[in-house]
C-alpha cells in the first residue's frame, strides 16, 4: 500500500529525481565544515519563518495593541521560547550570512558559471537585514519605534523619491497605527516574497552548478559524494547551532521593550549590525549625510555584484589580492565602525544609566501587566496609570521648579529653584516632626523658601520652646512626636505603622494643649479659612484637593504663597494645567502608594488604576 502511495507521489512530483539528484551531488574535493554555512542558513530561516507564523497566531499590529499581544504571547506556555527563539536566530542570520560570503570571496566561488549563485546570495543578505530592522517595531515597544524613526530619516535623506518612501514606511509624517501595519505587511508578506524568489532561484543555480572548491585549509582532495559525507557534517553544525540558539533563547529570551510612549525618554541606537552605519552618519552630518547613508553602502553592494566580471579581467594575483582586500579590508573596517560606537557608549554613564533604567521600565510594565493586565487604551497607560513610574516624570515636569523631592542624601528629584517644601516623605511621623522642630521649620526643608518662614506658623512652634529648660524642652518635644504620629495618622501612608495609643494621646494634645484648632479645622474642632484643614491631612483625597487648587477656604485662601492652581475648573478641563488622574498619579507617588511584586494584586489597587486611565 505504501509502495502505491509512494509511487503516486511519485508520478505527480518526482520526488525521487530529487533526493537521487542529492544523493549522487559530488564534491570537487571531498566534504568540508565550511559548506556547512549554507545548508545552516537556509534551515534558519525554515526556522524563522515557522516561528514567526506561530508568533502571527497571536499578534496584532496596532500601536494600542501590539505590546499587549507580545506580553500575551510571552504568557503563554511556550511562547516566550518561541519569540527569544525568533530573535536569536535572526541574529544568528546576520552572521551566518557574513561567514557565508566570506567563503565564498576568499575561495572565489563568485566564478562563472556560479555568477547569479552569487548573486541572488549577495542580494538576500540586506534583504534579510531589512528583515530584521522591520521586525523590531513590531513588538510595540520604545526602542523599536525610536529606531524605526531614525531609520525613516536615512531612508528620507535619498534624493527625489527619499520623503515617498518614508511616508509610505510610516504611513504619514510620523510613526502611528499605520507605520505597525506597513512594517507588519512589509516583514510578513513582502520581505518573505522576495526572499523566497531569491532563495529559489540561489539554490536551483546551486543544484545546476554544483559546490565550488571550497581551497580553504584544503588544497587538494578526491571527489566525494555529497551523502552521507557533507550531510553529516551539515546536521551536526546545524544541530550545534539551533542547540546554543534553544538555549540563549530560553536562558534570556528576547528582550522585554519598554511600551512604546513619546513622553518617555530614550537613547536611540541601532541594531548591532548597523552600529557601522550609525558611526558613518556621525562623520557625515548635515547635507553629506547621504554619503554615509546611501552612497557607500549601494557603492559597496554594486562593487561585490560586479565582482565576478571584475575577477574575470584581473590576472590571478590581482584577483587574489582583491579578494584579500575584501575580506580582511571589509571585514575590518565594518568591525571598527561597529566597535567605536560600541565603545564610546559602554564608557558612557549617561547612556548607560539610560539603558539600565529602559531595563528597570521594561520589568516595571511586564509587573503590572501580569498583575492588572494592559488597559483598553493601549500599553502605553501600563506606566502611565503606574505612580512609581510616572510620578516623578509628572513632578519633574509641574512641581520641581521649586519643590524638591530628596532624601538626607540629596538622592531624589532636585528643584530647579529651592523655594518651597521637600516633599521627600510627606505626611509622614518622620516629615511632620521635622516641620514641628523649632529648628528646622524655618530651613530649605520647610518654609525657608516661602513667605511662611516669618509667619504665624513658624513663630507659634518656636513659641513652644521659648524659656524652657533641656528636660522641658525634651517633654513637649516627645509631646510634638505624638502630635506627628496623630497627623500622620491622617495621611495613612502605605507601610507607615503608628501606635493607636500615641495617635490618641497626639489628637487629644493638638486640641487641648496646643490649641492648633485656634488656627485649623481638625475634624469637629475649628473653624475653615485662616490656615489649611488638618481633617484627612495629607492624605490622598486631601492632596488631590490640595494640587487642584490650595487657594480653597480650605487650604491657605487668600494667604497662598505662590502655589498654583493645576486643577481649579473642575468643569473645564482644557482650562487645567494637569488631568485629575495625573494629580492622582502625583499624589500616590508622594505618599508611596504603589504596587510591588511581593504584594496581591488586590481589586482596590486594579481599580484605582483603572480608574486613573478613566479621567
């Protein structure tokens, strides 16, 4: 039966010419693990290409979704080896191919009658580049669409028809939905079209042709039969090299990106096999870019396809000369030109701290996504709902100017202009105590900046201390703690443990001994409008009103300092200078309300993110 099955298999596709064709492949001088190169390319990239369709089952190519689907598919069980394995080997390629040609220079297998052999070999290796370059933008993530935008404007500097094709790659004047499904179509569809044509074409000129000599280590040998001698030796390198593939890609995968956001800070840099490239640019800036871009790179590529007809006119010890040229003269320069940039970045602080804290965001958005998922709006909002991670950015960007956030250290967020409060620890026993020590409410830590450091404030905390001895001094600077830990209570920071019989003692202290309701509203005790509520003091609905708008009868009135109101139009948006989820966002940061691996993935916390993305 198996016979009749083979037999008509057989008639209709004439499999058995070809495996007979391959058996009876006879090498010029016997077997050699440089042939190896060719037969593991072509099966790296069956290899890329079945990955990737598996990574397709599970992919959506649009800014709002591509690095959610990534994360799911690094979710699922398998998936995270299937994508490493995807990107290692891709890697893989790209040196593969260059060992590949290197061969084929240094032993002149360009010759005729093997000139479209090499040909249609030469042209597969920037298609498989820009392969490459395509696939990294898919992932959703910071740097690949940082890359993708430098790439656009090289792709840009090409005279006349260099703006069509960057506006056809991105789908408009910048990066958007479009520029996922251009790249997405260009790396599934067209890039794989093309590289099929050329490999179909490449191996059936191989198959005509035959092996060249291969003259490497080995200047003479007997003719040998392709199998099993070479195809031994190819499953054997093959084997290696998809086992170290099998194992980068589960020991590190590919690397987690940063969801893609332009209000995020990044360091732009290529892929490391266009590192020479990136260096070219830097030495020809300005309207001689394109020299760097377009003019050495199409004159190299058209020098090595007219290679074969140049070897043909030059006597044997030019070609030889000319081949050594290419190869340790092209080899190189590209390995200088990549390790110069290389170099320059790994001694770079700047740079490095920028890419460790790329890294850090990375792991920070893969936490929450795993913890509450990715919101509706896209990943961009994973961090953007997230008060460690955006926090600081919204701090930085509306309160540093005079507020500065640092520890004893001086480790944190320095203000532009010291003129207000240090915020490092608000509402908290620690902070409160320091704003009710004689000695340091008055300094840059509190009110050294404001017009409060001449105020009621600051004379009525001093006015505790006037005249006493050091034991008095010690009793009401105790009885000032348990009015800290009484506030703090207040605030309820996260983590923050307080004694219930301290913050009792300090609330009976603030109203009977103190008498701070003269001045402040406590709870049923004073009266609004002379000086800020202490009722919720600090904590998150008190500085969600607080930022919104200190000049409420609530807070300071008509005594404000210079505080701004961020959020006074609660029925006009676009009249606020900040969105109330971003006030949220900067109020949980200061409080240090934050989710953390080692804690449950509550509902209240899911929830208070969802509903910062909300408004």
């Amino acid at each position: 039966m198996f016979s009749r099955i083979a037999n008509w298999l057989d008639d209709r596709t004439g499999y058995r010419r070809f495996i007979r064709n391959y058996r009876e492949r006879v090498l010029p001088r016997g077997p050699s693990w440089w042939y190896t190169s060719a037969s593991c390319l072509f099966w790296l990239l069956v290899i890329e290409a079945i990955t990737g369709v598996l990574l397709m089952l599970s992919y959506s190519p649009s800014l709002s979704s591509a690095w959610a689907s990534v994360r799911f598919i690094e979710g699922t069980p398998g998936g995270a080896f299937i994508r490493g394995l995807h990107y290692w080997v891709a890697q893989a390629l790209v040196v593969l191919f260059l060992v590949h040609m290197t061969r084929v220079v240094a032993t002149a297998a360009f010759r005729a009658p093997r000139e479209l052999v090499w040909i249609t070999g030469l042209l597969l290796f920037p298609c498989v580049l820009v392969w490459a370059i395509s696939g990294n933008p898919l992932s959703g993530g910071q740097r690949g669409l940082a890359q993708i935008e430098v790439e656009s404007r090289i792709i840009g500097s090409t005279p006349l028809i260099g703006e069509h094709l960057r506006r056809l790659l991105l789908g408009g004047d910048a990066v958007g939905n479009l520029t996922l499904t251009h790249l997405y179509t260009l790396h599934c569809v067209v890039i794989p079209a093309g590289v099929l044509l050329l490999l179909s074409i490449h191996i059936s000129q191989v198959y005509r042709h035959g092996l060249a000599p291969t003259g490497i280590f080995k200047r003479t040998g007997r003719p040998t039969p392709y199998w099993p001698h070479q195809t031994t030796r190819n499953l054997i390198a093959l084997a290696i090299l998809v086992a170290g593939l099998s194992y980068a890609a589960a020991r590190w995968g590919a690397p987690r990106d940063v969801p893609a956001d332009p209000e995020l800070e990044h360091v732009p840099r290529p892929e490391w096999y266009f590192l020479a490239l990136f260096e070219l640019r830097r030495h020809f800036s300005g309207d001689s870019e394109i020299i760097a871009t377009l003019v050495i790179p199409a004159a190299a590529l058209f020098f090595l396809l007219a290679l074969p007809f140049l070897d043909r006119v030059c006597p044997r010890r030019v070609s030889v000369a000319l081949r050594t040229f290419i190869v340790l003269g092209g080899l190189g320069a590209w390995g200088v030109l990549t390790y110069l940039p290389w170099s320059r970045d790994r001694h770079d602080a700047a740079f490095l701290a920028a890419r460790a804290e790329e890294r850090r965001l990375a792991e920070r958005a893969y936490l929450l996504a795993s913890a509450f998922g990715v919101p509706p709006e896209g990943g961009a909002a994973v961090l953007r709902n997230d008060p460690k991670t955006w926090g600081p950015i919204l701090f930085r960007r509306h309160c540093a100017a005079c507020h500065p956030c640092t520890d004893a250290a001086g480790r944190g967020i320095a203000a532009e202009e010291r003129s207000a409060p240090n915020l490092w620890e608000f509402g908290s026993a620690a902070w409160i105590a320091g704003l009710l020590d004689p000695e340091r409410i008055a300094g840059p830590d509190y009110f050294g900046g404001t017009n409060k450091r001449a105020g009621d404030m600051v004379e009525t905390v001093r006015s505790y201390f006037d005249g006493l001895e050091e034991q008095e001094r010690r009793d009401v600077q105790e009885k000032l703690r348990l009015v800290a830990a009484a506030l703090a209570a207040e605030a309820g920071r996260p983590g923050e443990t307080l004694s219930a019989e301290d913050v009792r003692r300090g609330r009976s202290l603030m109203v009977e001994e103190f008498a701070c309701t003269d001045c402040h509203r406590f709870h049923d005790e004073g009266e609004l409008g002379s000086a800020p509520d202490l009722t919720g003091y600090a904590s998150q609905a008190w500085i969600e009103e607080f930022v919104a708008d200190p000049e409420r009868e609530r807070f300071y009135g008509d005594n404000n300092d210079r505080m701004p109101a961020f959020a006074a139009a609660p029925c006009d948006a676009a009249e606020n200078t900040l969105k109330r989820s971003e006030i949220r966002i900067i109020a949980r940061w200061l409080r240090g309300d934050w989710y953390e691996a080692n804690e449950p993935a509550s509902p209240s916390r899911a929830g208070r993110s969802a509903a910062a993305s909300s408004q």
